[in-house]
C-alpha cells in the first residue's frame, strides 16, 4: 500500500459480521494502542486511518481479526512516498 506524505493514509478492512468482530493492530511487529499509536485513529469497521502520513509511518502492519470462534490476521506493507 503506498501512502504520501502529509494527506491522509486509510488501511481499509471492512470486516463485518455477528458477533462484531475484535481487531488488534501491530506496526513491526509492536502492539499500536492509546500509549504508542496516538497518531492513528482506529475505525468502527476495523481500518486503520492516519490523519498526516509521515515518512516514519512506512513499514509493515499486521490485523488481527476475532470473530467468535474464528480468527485472522492480515498483513499490509506500507510504503510513503514524498517529502
């Protein structure tokens, strides 16, 4: 996925279903939450936006979706581009 710098990057899952599903997100391999993804924001389907793309925002990010019994883990590689 390539992104640029300064606008608005979006990782985009739309994962839908009952029992909701749960997801939890990773950047190299690092748990993103409040503490350490305050730059993210998380959506109610499950994407990943981030509202001013940086260059240190490249690199490879990892969702992993609960649903009930059944689980999946998505792995995305993103890249930036520009100043």
């Amino acid at each position: 996925m390539l992104f640029r710098s300064n606008k608005k990057g979006k990782i985009f899952l739309g994962a839908t279903g009952y029992p909701l599903p749960q997801y939890k997100w990773k950047k190299n391999g690092l748990d993103l939450d409040a503490e350490n993804g305050g730059q993210f924001n998380w959506l109610s389907d499950g994407s990943l936006e981030i509202p001013l793309v940086k260059l240190s925002d490249a690199g490879k990010y990892e969702c992993h979706i609960s649903q009930g019994y059944r689980s999946r883990s998505i792995l995305i590689q993103v890249s930036v581009v520009g100043k």
